[in-house]
C-alpha cells in the first residue's frame, strides 16, 4: 500500500510540476534560436527592444535610435512584436500571458 501511495504522488508531482517547466524550458529554448533580425523582444530583465543583429550566441538588440547592447541569447525572454503596439496605444493587455 505504501508502495502505491509513493508511485502515485511521485506521478502526480511529475504530471504538474516537472512536465509542465519542461515543456516551458523547450519552448523557451526553441524562440532564442528561432530569433532573428526585426523583432521587438523583451529581456529577463525587462528591457525592451528590437532585434539588430544575431550572431552565435550574442543578440544586439536597437533601444534607442543609435543605441545598440548586446545580450546574450539566452536572456531573452519574450517576443513582444504583436504585444507592443496594442500597449503603446493604451490598451489593456495581460503580457503575462503564454502563447
């Protein structure tokens, strides 16, 4: 009895907390190789801006007119492309929310 007790809360931990974040890490890792030239991103530090140029593993990202930084592929965290004209123009978005 103690057994299947076990292999059930081992099941239900692994079917909504591990398969769940892992299901987000493959996404994650699958939108910063997929970034390229042209779209407005934001970073895990919420800096926004549009993609300049992809190297390797180095993203430039525009922020400013003749303002160009580079980050580090990994650290972006979201593609704000559709999202930033709607916030722009005053409506109420949830960008919390996972396409």
């Amino acid at each position: 009895m103690n057994a299947l007790f076990m292999v059930a809360m081992f099941a239900v931990l692994y079917f909504f907390m591990i398969r769940p974040q892992q299901m987000r890490n493959k996404a994650q890792k699958a939108f910063a190789e997929n970034l390229k030239k042209g779209d407005r991103v934001v970073t895990s530090s919420g800096l926004v801006g549009k993609v300049s140029k992809v190297e390797d593993n180095i993203v430039t990202l525009q922020v400013g007119q003749k303002v160009f930084l580079e980050f580090l592929r990994g650290t972006i965290s979201k593609e704000m492309t559709e999202l930033l004209p709607k916030i722009d123009s005053g409506e109420v978005v949830d960008t919390n929310v996972e396409k």
